[in-house]
C-alpha cells in the first residue's frame, strides 16, 4: 500500500495501519506546533493528527491515516490519497 502525502508517495506495510479514516474531522489545537493538524476521535480515543512538512492548511484532507507507534500509541497523518494497486505492491519491494 501506498500513501500520498504533501505531494509524495510512501510505502506503508498494512500491518503498522491501524484504520484510514475517509474525510477526517480534524479537530483544532489551539498553539499547536505547525505540524500538528489537531485531534481525532478513534474508538473513544483522542488520536493526535501531524501534517506534512510545510502544509499550512486547515486541515481538511482525504483521509487520515492511523498507525501504532512507539509504545502501542496511535498516531495520525493526513494524506492525499491511498494506492493498493500493484504499483504500490512494487514499491513496498523496492
């Protein structure tokens, strides 16, 4: 699977994904640092959501994709877009 995200394609193994949420509802952090988009709500947990470097905007984005970090925690990024065909199949090998 791959990811688009501020403009690029990243490979993802399904197995570090915990959900794509289609059309977020991103929640604002006042005086959050400028990579934090803000927060989502993923079964009854308070997920932060990061942006790509450089985007400013509000927000809004296809999808948000959670994944498990360090310690089991989830994190969140927003991306343009999701490829599960097989060039994203070619470049997982790569």
């Amino acid at each position: 699977m791959r990811v688009q995200i501020g403009g690029q394609w990243y490979p993802l193994k399904l197995e570090e994904i915990a959900c794509i949420l289609p059309n977020p509802r991103v929640t604002p952090v006042p005086k959050a640092p400028p990579g934090v988009a803000g927060l989502v709500l993923y079964q009854g947990q308070v997920v932060p959501i990061r942006r790509a470097a450089g985007d400013r905007s509000g927000g809004d984005a296809a999808f948000a994709v959670l994944y498990r970090a360090e310690g089991d925690a989830l994190c969140g990024v927003l991306a343009e877009g999701i490829d599960e065909g097989p060039a994203a199949e070619e470049a997982r090998l790569d």
